[in-house]
C-alpha cells in the first residue's frame, strides 16, 4: 500500500522538463489545489500557463495579478480589497491565486456565452467576450488554452485522479 501510494503520487507530480523550480512549485499547488476543489487541474494548469507562465509575480498593466492574473479593478474590488498592493500581496500566494481563479470560473458557468471550449474566452474577457471589440484576440486566448489543457492531459494523465473533477 506505501509503495502504490508513493508511486501514485510520484506519477501525480511530474512536470514538463523545461519547468524552473519556481514554476514547479506554482504547479503543484495549482493540481492539488484543482483537485482539492473539484476543478480540472488540466484545465487550471492551462490557464494559469497561458496568463503567467506560472510565474507569480507577474502583473499586467491592466492591473491583473499572480499566477491567474486575476484582476483588481473587478475581482478585488468585489472581494473588498480596499488596497491594490495588499490585493498584489494576496494573489503572490499560489493557493490563494488558485482559489481566486476557481471563483472566477465557478461564476462564469452560469453564462451561456461561458459553456465547454468557450469558458476560457469568458475567464479572459468576461460573459459578454462575444461582444468585445477585443474579441479576436479573445479567441486567440482561449485557443491556446485549450490547446495547452489538452497537451497537459494527454502528457499527465494521473493529474486528474477523482473521477468526479469536472
């Protein structure tokens, strides 16, 4: 039982080569995160991948922060963050980057516009994406991560372990 269960876990953990030891870490909050809360870890690890290069301190000039570049305008306003760089400090930390974007996620399912491929293009421009006179580049977005989760889910299958993860 140790031996299967260090094995597992072993095979749970692996990474692409070419992951700095700083994008590693981000990554394996990021699968035991997605798994912890019932989401994709695929899907996360796409994303986060595609947005930040797993890199935390990463910030946008459109004041998105963290591995998620979650923004502060909308999101962290409507959280009650009364102060950008507390907000910045927040989203620094990958576990609550990782349930940042969770939240952002679980609200963009309840849009139409948000469904199966299309929910990266609402994470990146909201449920009205359609609509934006940024749409292009909207759906240039969401094709790269989908293309990204389906690199991770043929290359780490045993990300996804729970058969009841989305």
């Amino acid at each position: 039982m140790i031996v299967s269960t260090f094995i597992f876990t072993a095979l749970a953990y692996s990474f692409p080569l070419n992951f700095t030891a700083e994008q590693e870490y981000n990554a394996r909050i990021v699968v035991d995160q997605a798994r912890a809360l019932g989401e994709d870890p695929h899907y996360l690890m796409a994303t986060a991948w595609v947005e930040s290069r797993l890199i935390g301190s990463r910030v946008s000039t459109t004041g998105d922060y963290g591995i998620f570049q979650i923004n502060y305008r909308f999101w962290g306003r409507l959280w009650g963050f009364t102060d950008r760089d507390k907000f910045w400090l927040n989203m620094l930390n990958p576990n609550h980057a990782t349930i940042a974007a969770v939240i952002v996620l679980k609200e963009m399912r309840r849009y139409r516009a948000c469904k199966g491929a299309a929910l990266p293009a609402c994470y990146n421009g909201g449920p009205a994406w359609e609509k934006s006179k940024n749409r292009g580049k909207i759906e240039k977005y969401a094709a790269k991560v989908n293309l990204m989760m389906n690199y991770y889910r043929r290359s780490f299958p045993a990300w996804k372990a729970d058969k009841n993860i989305k």
